[in-house]
C-alpha cells in the first residue's frame, strides 16, 4: 500500500507541475510614458539605456503596437535591459516589431543575453514586420542587448519563465499509466496474500 500511496503523490505533484500556466507578469510595459526622448529608462526594478541617447524614444501607440512602446533608431543603437541593483534575472518572454519611424517595412532583430558566471544566450529573428511575442525562458541572466537593423521596437518584457500547458491528449495517456501501475500493484499485492 505505500508503494501506491507513493507512485500516486509522485504521478500527482507531475500532473501539477505539467498543468502549469504562464504568469502574466510584464514587469515593463513603458506604459506612463509620453512620446519623448529618454534614456535610461526605470520601471519595476529594472533600467533600459540606450547606447545613443538622442535616438531611443518612448512613442505612444500606433500602427505598429497597441500600447507605449520603446523604439531606437537602429542598427548603430541598442537598447540594454538589466536589474538596477545587477542582480540576475529571468527573461520569459518579450514582444518585438518594427518602430514607427521604420523607414523599410521590416527589421532584423537580435536578442542578445549576458548569463550569470559566464556565457552568453542569442536569438535572431529576421523580416520582422509585425509585433510578436517572442518566448525565451533565459533563467540567470544579468543583462540582455536587443539590436535591429531599422528601428526595432520592444514592450511587454516579461521576467516569468514560460511553463508548457499539456494537450489534454497527453494529461489523458498519464492516466492510463497510472490506472495501469495501481492495477498491476494491486494484482502483485493479492498474489502475496494469497
């Protein structure tokens, strides 16, 4: 009997960890901000500095995001997003797009990661020509560096790490396992009774 009690709070604390959702935690959203020229930019303990001052704006919504967002003029500007105490952080996930002062339809954008005692994490993400949201779930990392070719834009930079939902199909087949592995326990049980 301890061996099912334990297979079954196994099989369950697995069903819990796997049913996980996303935490909607946007930690930065440049949502009090007005169309200005601004950098470094505080929000929800963290900082995000421009390497050209003069160039990286806060533009109110357009045709490109719904909300504020942060855009620079690329591709000699980036835009750097650490912890204001240098802490390291999580990096969920983020949206990305083209700026609204694009002068082409679309923009390259590199996301670039400085891990904690070392190394580095990269993602690129090319002819991006509409907002998305880009899931990285990066854990332990000190800073990340967005860059562009032609004006990218950042918003909803979100710290939670991303957590797969499991298809019903495969909640359904855990299931079965377990209906199966309590059944042949039972059996081998009977038979040393008996």
């Amino acid at each position: 009997m301890k061996t099912i009690t334990t297979t079954l709070g196994i099989l369950a604390v697995a069903t819990l960890q796997a049913v996980s959702t996303r935490s909607h935690a946007a930690v930065i959203t440049f949502g009090d901000s007005e169309a200005f020229e601004v950098s470094p930019w505080s929000e929800a303990g963290y900082v995000v500095t421009a390497t050209d001052d003069t160039n990286a704006i806060f533009d109110p919504a357009g045709s490109f995001f719904s909300s504020h967002y942060f855009t620079y003029d690329g591709p000699s500007t980036t835009a750097t997003i650490a912890k204001a105490d240098s802490s390291p952080f999580n990096l969920g996930s983020l949206d990305i797009g083209l700026g609204e002062f694009s002068d082409d339809s679309f923009t390259d954008i590199t996301i670039e990661a400085t891990v904690f005692g070392g190394g580095t994490l990269t993602a690129t993400y090319t002819n991006v020509t509409t907002v998305q949201n880009v899931v990285l779930n990066w854990s332990n990392i000190t800073s990340f560096t967005v860059s562009g070719t032609d004006d990218p834009g950042i918003d909803n930079i979100n710290d939670a790490l991303v957590s797969s939902v499991p298809e019903p199909g495969s909640v359904a087949v855990n299931g079965v396992i377990a209906s199966a592995l309590i059944g042949s326990m039972t059996r081998r049980k009977r038979r040393s009774i008996a």
